[in-house]
C-alpha cells in the first residue's frame, strides 16, 4: 500500500511544506492504528477466529482506543511539526 501511496504523499507533502519524513511518520501512525478495526487483513481476521471472538465484539472494544490513538497520533505529528523534527540525528 505505501508503494501506491508515497508518490501521491511526497507532492501533498511538499505543497503543504512538510519534511518529507514527517509525512512518513504520519502514514505510519495511520496505517498501524486503522489495521486495529479493519477486517482486511488476514492476521486480524485469523486472530478473532483463533480467539472465538466475534469480529463486532472486538470492532465495538477497540475502537474508543483507536479513536484515543489517533488522538495521540494527531499531538505528536502536531508537536514534531512545531519543533522542527526532520528525523535526521
């Protein structure tokens, strides 16, 4: 999925000013916590079965703390914006 998506990151990025590798941590961040309440992939689908625990009821538990990530996700690109990150020790 990053291969199709960087080409359309890099331009949005740079028209909006941002380091290039603070768009990469903002797709991470993304893509790690919505894999959490997606049925689409096999591990998520494979661990419910294996687990005996219905897909809703596992959608209905873990999606006030992907909200609550998301949340995080948001004040730590915001703050890495802010201070200048470039990622780059």
């Amino acid at each position: 999925m990053a291969a199709i998506l960087v080409p359309i990151m890099k331009p949005v990025a740079e028209a909006l000013g941002l380091k290039l590798n603070l768009a990469v941590v903002a797709y991470q961040m993304g893509d790690s916590f919505t894999n959490l309440v997606s049925p689409l992939p096999g591990w998520m689908v494979g661990s419910c079965a294996m687990a005996n625990v219905p897909f809703a009821k596992w959608f209905r538990w873990v999606f006030p703390k992907v909200l609550l990530f998301i949340f995080l996700a948001c004040v730590i690109v915001y703050i890495l914006t802010v201070t200048g990150w470039s990622g780059v020790v």
